[in-house]
C-alpha cells in the first residue's frame, strides 16, 4: 500500500495571514474529503485504518497552522494597539511638559514685573 503524505508543515507568516488561512482551509476540507472517501474504498482493513490515521494528523497539523496564523495575526494587532496607546501617552506626557514649562515661565516673568 503507498500513502502519499502531503504535509504543509511550513513557516507561519501572519503577514500574508488571509491568503495563507484561506489555503490551508482549502487543504483542510480537501483532507476532510479524502478522510470521508476512505470509509468506502476497497483498501483493505489495514490499509485503511492507516490511511484514516494519517490523514487525521494531517488535519490536525493544519488546523494548528490555521490557529497559530490567527494567533500570530492577533498578537500583531495588540501590539500595534499597544504601540498606539504609548505613542498617545509620549504624546500627553510632552503636551503637559510644554505646558507646564510656559507655566512656570510665564510666572517667572510676572513675579520679576512685581518685585
């Protein structure tokens, strides 16, 4: 009996995160089906369970690419968040700096016209 593997074991990349989901999704329902063709091929008992068990981690493989893209695409939007909420805060922080030091100048220079 000849099992072909077709693993898709790669690099996971969020950057191309859709088109990547969207292949594996397309692989995992091409497995699915060759998963449900398998129940009634004329393979032989043996064959069978192990072409079922192959075919199993294959769809487990990609499901966990599928879930590690999305996990990676999610952890890239927190920090892109993340960075946005810091720049905003540098941004109050330098804002209330500026302030308080034509504040304190400009009190300076009307305690120096009073004296």
């Amino acid at each position: 009996m000849q099992v072909s593997s077709s693993s898709s074991a790669g690099k996971v990349s969020s950057g191309g995160g859709g088109s990547e989901i969207a292949k594996l999704q397309k692989q995992l329902q091409s497995l699915t089906e060759e998963l449900k063709n398998v129940a009634t091929s004329d393979m032989d008992a043996k064959a069978k369970k192990e072409k079922v068990k192959l075919l199993q981690t294959q769809i487990q493989m990609v499901q966990a690419q599928i879930s590690a893209i999305q996990r990676a695409r999610q952890q890239e939007q927190q920090d892109a968040q993340a960075r946005k909420a810091e720049a905003a805060a540098q941004s109050a922080r330098e804002q209330r700096a500026r302030t308080e030091t034509q504040s304190s100048t400009s009190l300076g220079s009307q305690l120096d016209t009073y004296a």
